[in-house]
C-alpha cells in the first residue's frame, strides 16, 4: 500500500486533495474536493504515472490499450504508457 500511501502525499503537497465543506456542481455538499487538474507539471504527471502502472501491473489486469478521455485523461494515459 506504499503506492496509495505516496499518492494520498502527492495530492496533499500540490493541494489536488482538500477538505473542507465545498459545493459540487450538483448541488450537494462534500467534505473534501479533488481537483486532478492541479497535476499540472512535469515531475507530478510523472509520479503520477508511476502510481497508477505500479497499480495496473501489481493488479494482474490484463489489457491491451490505456484510455485517456480527454481532456485530463490524455496527459495521464500517456504517462502512465511511458513509466
């Protein structure tokens, strides 16, 4: 769980990760907000790469493709293919 655990860090350091009380585009009130967008430089998407293929590869998923819907799915499918 090392993975999730530098994750949850990551998120937290570049504030991707917040809680609070923040209102949702629906409507509802959550107690903390995630707002990928925010994984916006080179050495983040890269670590974030890493998190996500050590993931999918300790999984034992098998798969053929990675799927990035844009627009922040792009950036992340292709670090994901190049960690």
């Amino acid at each position: 769980m090392i993975i999730a655990k530098d994750f949850i860090q990551l998120a937290l350091k570049k504030q991707v990760l917040r809680f609070g009380e923040f209102t949702l585009k629906s409507g509802r009130i959550s107690p903390y907000f995630f707002n990928a967008g925010l994984f916006d430089d080179g050495e983040s998407l890269a670590l974030l790469g890493e998190y996500y293929a050590q993931s999918i590869e300790q999984s034992g998923l098998q798969f053929d493709m990675l799927y990035g819907p844009a627009y922040k799915g792009i950036p992340i499918a292709t670090t994901i293919a190049t960690a």
